[in-house]
C-alpha cells in the first residue's frame, strides 16, 4: 500500500512538467486528455494494488506454517472475525477457506469451476455504462448534440478565426524586404491620414514639397521602388532633416503611408519644388506584390543631386 501511494504521489508530482511551456496548472486541467491521463494514473495505481495484494496472498498462503507454533490457531481464528477487507467489498470474492461453499460440481479434466458473484467494482461499472450510454443516446441521437462532423467543423472554425487574428497583426510583421505596394483604397486612406498628420509640414499636403522634396515628379533622392521609399520613410535621413519614422510609426502604418506617397506620383501640386535627385521613369508594369521591384535603380547613389 505505501509502494502505491509513493507511485501515486510521484505520478501527481510529474504533472506539471508535462503541462506545455509553464502553462498554469488550471489550464493544464482545462484539457480533457489530461484528464483521462489522471484517470488512467488512477487506474493504475488500483491494478499495482489489487496485484500486490494478491501476491501477498500467494506468499501467505504458499509460507510453510510452523504447525507447532500454538500461536498459528489463534491467529486464524482472529481472522474469520475481522471486518471484510477492502479488497474482499471490491471483489466480493469467497475466501480461500469458504471456497468450498460455491464450488460447482462441473470437472473439467479436474479443473474445477468457482461460482463467484460479479465483483462489485465491475457491475456497477458495467451499470454505470449502461446509464451513460443511456444519457448519451438521449443527448447525441434525440436532443441533437453535436455530432463529430460539427465539432470538427468547430474546431476549423476556431482555428481560422485564429489564423485571421494572426494575418491582422502580420501586417505589422513587415520590413523593407517584404514590403509590397498596397492597392487596397482603405489602406491607402490610412495612408494618406497618417501623411496629413506627420508629413505635411515639410512635404506639403499635395506632396508639392517644402523642406522636404517633391514627392509627386519623377525625380528622387533614394529610389522611387516601394521598397526604397519605405526604407527611407523607415530609417529617414537624419543628417538632411528626414525623420527616421519607425519609433513614431509602426510598420503596417509605414507601409501605408509609402504606398499614399507613391500614388501621389504624376499628381500635379500647386506650388511643386524643383526636383532633387536623379530622373526615373516611371515603371510601365503594374506593381503586384510579388513584383516590388519596379524600374532599374541601380545606378542611383545617395549623392546624386541634379538640380535643374
Ligand atoms: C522635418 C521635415 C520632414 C518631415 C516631417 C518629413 N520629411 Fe520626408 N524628407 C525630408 C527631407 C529634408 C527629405 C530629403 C532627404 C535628403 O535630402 O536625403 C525627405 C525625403 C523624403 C522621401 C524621399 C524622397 C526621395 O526623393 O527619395 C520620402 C519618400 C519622404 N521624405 C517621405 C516622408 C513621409 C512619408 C513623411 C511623414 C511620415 C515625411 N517624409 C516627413 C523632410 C521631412
């Protein structure tokens, strides 16, 4: 009994190195698979003690008995008056010594047959199950429960709800490498709210330029591709007055207001500065995501300025 109870104990005690990456142990009882794993301990720990228990048996019986102790008779005789054990009200097995009693008179090649009542610990599982299965026609087969293909449809469902949690925030997860231009008119709007409130006072509400340069001619100072011009709004130019935007914005928003930039491009401001930097023709193609990369900028250096 002590064996099963330190089994038992360390069982318990390994719990909560199973529960995932420290996890509380409230939620790691939240999981039904936990709980049949607790159960099935449970189980266990009963079969080493009812397997225990019959081997001391086997080695009681099996013991040689010192016939001339005198002590041995009473010893017996205090056992037919203890209180049934509790192995005896889990089995309701006949002791050794009454088993004459329920023998059957059948004789197999001399193996004899034991007329036992069902062990109680099993009738009343069996009825239990009979009680369950009862409950559960009633819920799953009358009441319209829901049946497996719902509950995997469920779960879908909570994992693409998930999944969309997930895509929301993963506009945030964008950097200069895997910027693309946005299309989406609601975004560019965010865009251009975000330039009305941070940019205009150097670039001028049309883009027109002021401190900062034009934004709507072909010409420019760090490359007009997406990419480019997220970087530059990104890390700015601090040196020439351009604001390194990434403390203030976050990179969805970055990449928002960079698209509202470039659809400035072509646009005619009303008092538009010369242009600053080199002339790149406009790209021809569509931009799709996956083509960020628009007109040959290689041949542009940070340096070159053409005033005209
Ligand atoms: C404090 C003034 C100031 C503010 C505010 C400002 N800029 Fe600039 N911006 C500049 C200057 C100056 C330059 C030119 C840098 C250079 O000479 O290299 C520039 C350059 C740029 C360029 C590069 C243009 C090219 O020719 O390559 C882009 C794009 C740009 N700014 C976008 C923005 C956006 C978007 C915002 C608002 C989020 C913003 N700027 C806010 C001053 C500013």
């Amino acid at each position: 009994m002590k064996r099963n109870l330190i089994f038992l104990a360390m069982s318990l005690a390994s719990f909560p190195a199973l529960a995932k990456d420290g996890r509380a142990i409230v939620d790691f009882f939240s999981n039904p698979y936990q709980w049949g794993f607790l159960i099935a301990m449970l189980f266990l720990s009963l079969a080493l003690y009812v397997v225990n228990k019959a081997l001391n048996t086997i080695r009681e019986i099996s013991a040689p008995k010192a016939i001339e102790d005198p002590s041995v008779a009473a010893v017996e005789a205090a056992t037919e008056e203890k209180p049934r054990s509790f192995m005896q009200i889990l089995t309701d097995a006949k002791p050794i010594e009454k088993e004459a009693d329920i023998l059957l008179d059948h004789d197999y090649d001399g193996i004899h047959e034991l007329d036992n009542s069902l062990p109680p610990w099993w009738l009343y599982g069996f009825y239990l199950s009979i009680v369950f299965a009862f409950i559960y026609m009633i819920r799953f087969h009358i009441m319209g429960g829901p049946s497996s293909e719902d509950e995997f449809n469920t779960a879908m469902a909570e994992g693409q709800a998930e999944v969309d949690a997930y895509l929301a925030s993963a506009k945030d997860l964008i950097d200069e490498n895997s910027v693309f231009l946005l299309t989406d008119a609601g975004r560019i709007a965010s865009g251009k709210k975000i330039f009305d409130e941070k940019c205009v006072s150097c670039h001028l509400a049309d883009g027109g330029g002021l401190v900062g340069p034009n934004l709507t001619d072909d010409y420019w100072l760090h490359g007009d591709g997406i990419k480019e011009v997220f970087s530059t709004i990104k890390y700015g130019v601090p040196s020439k007055g351009m604001i390194a935007w990434r403390v203030e914005l976050n990179p969805g928003a970055m990449q928002e207001v960079a698209s509202y930039v470039l659809s400035l491009r072509g646009t005619t401001p009303a008092n538009p500065k010369s242009p600053e930097g080199i002339l790149i023709e406009p790209a021809k193609e569509v931009q799709t995501p996956d083509t960020t990369e628009s007109v040959d900028s290689t041949n542009i250096s940070e340096t070159a300025t053409i005033q005209e």
